[in-house]
C-alpha cells in the first residue's frame, strides 16, 4: 500500500472530533462489508439510525479524491462514518475484499451484449426508463458534456423523471404506501444538478430547458403536500438561483424574457400562500434587470465602489449579486468580478478570486482589511491549503487567533484554532500547533482539546496542565468538566463539579458510573445517594428492560456501604428493596443476588 493514505492523512480530512468519533467506530467493529471496487471503497457504518449508513470514498493515487455518506453531517471536513471507513481500511488494506468496478465488468462485453443487459435491467426496473431518457436528453458523459456544442435539451425526458421521483416511482430507494409517499431527495437533487455542467459551459438556454421542467413539476407537486413538507421547500431557492444564473448568460430574447418571466410569476404565485413568496424572486429580477441596472456598468468596470447604490439590499438583491458572480467567473471576467465582489461587500468571494489569480500578498492583505469573523477566514484558510500555499495559510489562522484572543465565546473561532492545530502538527510546526490547540481548549473546554493539547504539549504537559485545568475550574460552564477531572485522576473536583441539585437523572450516564467507581471508597456517601437515586428511578417507573443497570448502580453502593464499613445499613437497605419490588418477578432476583450471604 502507498503511504500517502494514512492516519495522519485522514485526520486532516476531518475535526479532531470527528476523528476520535470515527476511530471509536472502528473500535467497536461498526464498519461492516467494507469491499473496494476499482477506486472506491465501498461500505456500511452502524450507527444512530436503524438502517447503516452507506460510504463511498473514491480514491486517485491512493488519496481521498471524494466520500459520500447518507448521514446527514454537515459541518465541515469528512463525518465520522468516512473516517472510519478509511481507519478500517488502512489499518488492513490487503484484508479488504477486492472487487472489479462496474467499467470493469461491462468492458468485456460487445453491444449486443450490453444493450441485452440494459433491456434485462429496464424490464425490472421501472424507474430506469426515465433515468436513461434523462442521462441521453441532457447528453452528459462523466463530468462534461457530448460535444462542445449539441443540440437543444429535450425537457419532456426531464418533466417526466421529476415526476417519477414526486410519485415516489422514480428510485428503488423509496417505497411508496397507500397513505405516504417517500420522495428520494437525493436522486430528485440530482436531477436538478443536470443543470450544471450546462451552467458551467456557458450554455444557459440547455440550462434553462433542465431547470423550467423540474420546477414546473415540482411547484403543483409541493402546493398539494405544502401542509405537512418538511424538505421539499428547500429545493425553489436553488432552482430560483440556477435560473437565475441562466438567464444571465443567455441571451434571451426580449419576447423569451417575457414568456418566462410570466410562468415564473405564476409559480411564484402559487408558492405565495405558503409564505415562499420570495424563494424564486432571484430568477424574476435576473429577467427583469439583467446586466442593465442602473449604475451596474459602473460597477463592473471599476468606476464605483458601493453596491447596491441604494446602499442597502435584501435576500433577493444579494442572491442575484451572488448569480452575477458566478456568470462572471464562467465567462472569464475576473477585473468585473473583483470590482463587484468588492463594491458588494463579498470579501470572501474577491479573496477567493485573488488567490486563484496567484495574487497571494493581495489576498492576504485583502482579508486582514477586510474579514470580519473567523468563519471568514477559516474558509480563506482552506482555500490557501488548496492552492498548496500552506505558510501563508497558517499565517492567516494565526493572524485571527492573536487579534480576537478575547473572543472566548465564538464557535467559529474554536473551529478555526482546531483545524490550525492540526494543520501546523502535519506541516511540521509544533510550536504553532500547541499555540492553537491550547486556544481551541480554552474557547471550548471540551475533552477532545484537552487531550489533543496534552499530545502536542509532550515533556511540557507539567507545566501547562495546572494552566489549563484553572481555566476549566473558573468556567461558570463546561460541558465535559466532569470527565476532564476524572481522566486526571482528580476525584474530589470531579465530585464537586456534579450539581446534585439541579442534575437530569440519567442513569446510563457513562461518566458518572466511572466516577461512582472511582469514588466508592473516597466519597462513600456522595456514591450511596448518586447510586440509590440512579437505581430508584429505574425501579419505581418499572423499566424492566434497564433493571439490569439498576442493579449496576446498587452494586456501586454496596462498595460505597462496604468502603464505609456499614454493612448493617446495607443489609437493611437491600432488605427494604426487596420487600417493596417483590412483586416484579425480573427485577427480585437481581436484587437478591445484591444480598451479602454469610
């Protein structure tokens, strides 16, 4: 196996929480039917949800090139599903089952064959029909199109696989029921991601031909099921956007703008009751204003520095700012895109340019003029690591770091001191990575810090931890202060961060069982009242199937009794359980084995 793909390599893909949740999964032999097929592991991952999440991970010269999960993660970096896949993999790479790709079966077949094969799938599978008219009608092939110009897109292929999906009908994911029809989101998004190659090429009315048909089903689609969707709403403003950039592009007609602006109206009617009134508006005012807004011109070349001129904006105005911006970067317009980026506001979306333009020292000085929060920058950060300009990415983080280091509160600034902690350790700067990791840990006060600070501390760790440890006892909140002492050996402070008062009995509780254990004989009386009052709870709601850990925690008292030398009260006491659980015939004879016999 290449040493490219290894640990250190998958812990830079996720948050260090991420990880560590990941490497738990493999731990417990969650990753199941891990096989690779060509370059894409394939495999489930037991986790929440009853049915195991499904993960391909596509890999180029043995590095993660993509993953997919069907969790529903989002918040940066690979979830802990991917990272558990591929911490299965590396650890055992020859012990994976091999199997050929899908190209690599069908290669060795002539056409006869394979149209064979395809006829075979489509007579038991109602839904490839229009999936195959739909792949032929837009022409795509891999991740460009068939031919750099083609013919006009055929949307009634399109029309007819949206409603395919809506029905239910469309994906052998979903079932369909008498009194519940389950939409495959994924595939209907994907259908609508037809649009993008078109998009990307410049080609807004093929665009436009993809995106028309799929809103013009989804619309009287949605308004029947309006009262009780919970998702479907969502995909409007991205169809409104892609519109939007469409029309952008094309060039429309006069009599053509009209025609659509009126069967967008009227959708955007229909979708008005419901209180999506300005979900497709983006696509309305890309009609209506085009590239003629007053001042606009101005703008673009550079002879303006404010935008819009009112000097305000809502939703709508900034979401066609955002579609002017793609169009200009489709098109190659770079000078118009800087002008408007920056006379909009959009600090990022101009950084972002100037980077890909090799202006590094502009773009630096741009986010530190302009950036005005750590999310900003995190996302500067990662576009600079991209771009293979790791120093100056790190410079930026650190940048941040030291000018908000009383920014104590910030999520986003915990996020951006963790991914500069494990981005300077694999580059090699370990000064720079304790820097960081200490700071993510004193925003955060969370477990994994601690830890990933007391790795990177190595000899050091002494001095520092007395540091941290005070910054975690003058915290008015900590959510794993409990855990963090108890790790540390620390006992009483960790029984005295246990609020009694105001503490949510929760008896599967793992922390507070370790720390019971840990203090049966130091804080005898503190385990009896925690232990009685975790199994009592169980015990008088009749919770049959968790009286087994009942008996858990009043076997944690009877080491407290007996640490206490008061083995009297605890015959009294499992005396007196006894005779009042008599009558629950599962629960007796665990308490009776809790009896001492002399």
């Amino acid at each position: 196996m290449d040493t490219a793909l290894d640990e250190n390599a998958v812990r830079a893909l996720a948050t260090a929480e991420s990880f560590a949740r990941g490497r738990d999964y493999v731990r417990h032999g969650a990753v199941l039917a891990l096989e690779r097929r060509g370059d894409e592991l394939i495999a489930e991952v037991e986790g929440s949800e009853y049915t195991p999440y499904v993960v391909t991970v596509e890999l180029l010269d043995n590095n993660v090139a993509a993953t997919q999960c069907s969790c529903h993660y989002d918040w940066g970096g690979a979830c802990k599903h991917v990272v558990a896949v591929l911490l299965k993999y590396i650890a055992a790479p020859d012990a994976i089952t091999q199997k050929p790709s899908v190209a690599g079966m069908l290669e060795g077949l002539d056409r006869e064959a394979l149209v064979e094969l395809l006829v075979k799938r489509a007579k038991e599978d109602t839904a490839f029909i229009p999936w195959l008219e739909t792949e032929l009608a837009t022409g795509q092939s891999g991740d460009g199109l068939m031919g750099a110009q083609r013919a006009a897109v055929d949307p009634e292929p399109i029309r007819r696989q949206a409603k395919a999906l809506l029905s239910g009908r469309g994906s052998p994911k979903v079932r369909r029921s008498d009194d519940e029809i389950i939409v495959d989101e994924e595939a209907f998004g994907s259908l609508i991601d037809r649009a993008k190659p078109f998009l990307e090429a410049g080609d807004g009315r093929n665009a436009l031909n993809i995106l028309e048909a799929v809103t013009e089903t989804l619309v009287p689609v949605w308004r029947e099921r309006a009262d009780w969707d919970e998702t479907l709403h969502a995909f409007f403003p991205v169809l409104g956007q892609m519109i939007a950039e469409a029309v952008l592009m094309s060039d429309l007609l006069p009599a053509e703008c009209d025609e659509l602006m009126m069967r967008i109206d009227v959708w955007q009617g229909m979708l008005y009751e419901y209180g999506l009134e300005e979900h497709l508006q983006v696509a309305i005012d890309a009609l209506d204003q085009g590239w003629d807004e007053m001042g606009l011109q101005d703008v673009l070349a550079g002879r303006a520095r404010s935008w819009p001129l009112s000097g305000g904006g809502d939703w709508t105005t900034a979401r066609l700012t955002e579609a002017r911006l793609r169009v200009l970067d489709i098109k190659g317009d770079t000078e118009a895109f800087l002008n408007l980026a920056s006379a909009a506001g959009r600090h990022g979306d101009h950084a972002m340019m100037l980077i890909r333009l090799g202006r590094i020292a502009d773009a630096q000085d741009h986010a530190r003029n302009k950036f005005r929060s750590a999310e900003e920058v995190l996302e500067f950060a990662r576009l600079l690591k991209q771009a293979s300009q790791i120093d100056a990415a790190l410079d930026i983080a650190e940048w941040w770091l030291t000018l908000r280091s009383d920014d104590v509160a910030s999520y986003g600034t915990v996020t951006l001191a963790r991914w500069l902690r494990d981005i300077a350790d694999l580059s090699g700067r370990r000064s720079l990575a304790f820097y960081a990791a200490r700071a993510a840990f004193e925003r955060s006060l969370s477990l994994g810090d601690f830890r990933a600070t007391a790795a990177l501390a190595g000899a050091e760790w002494s001095t520092f931890r007395s540091h941290l440890l005070a910054s975690l006892a003058a915290a008015k909140y900590a959510r794993d202060r409990t855990e963090i002492y108890l790790g540390e050996g620390m006992v009483d402070e960790a029984v005295q961060s246990v609020d009694l008062t105001n503490m949510i009995d929760n008896p599967s509780d793992a922390v507070l069982m370790q720390l019971a254990d840990a203090a049966h004989a130091s804080h005898s009386d503190w385990v009896i009242e925690i232990a009685g009052r975790m199994a009592a709870g169980i015990m008088e709601a009749g919770r049959s199937a968790h009286y087994d850990l009942a008996a858990r925690w009043l076997e944690m008292a009877a080491r407290a009794y007996d640490a206490a030398n008061r083995f009297d009260d605890w015959m009294t006491q499992i005396n007196l359980l006894i005779e009042r659980h008599r009558r629950k015939h599962k629960l007796r004879p665990l308490l009776e084995a809790l009896r001492p016999r002399r």
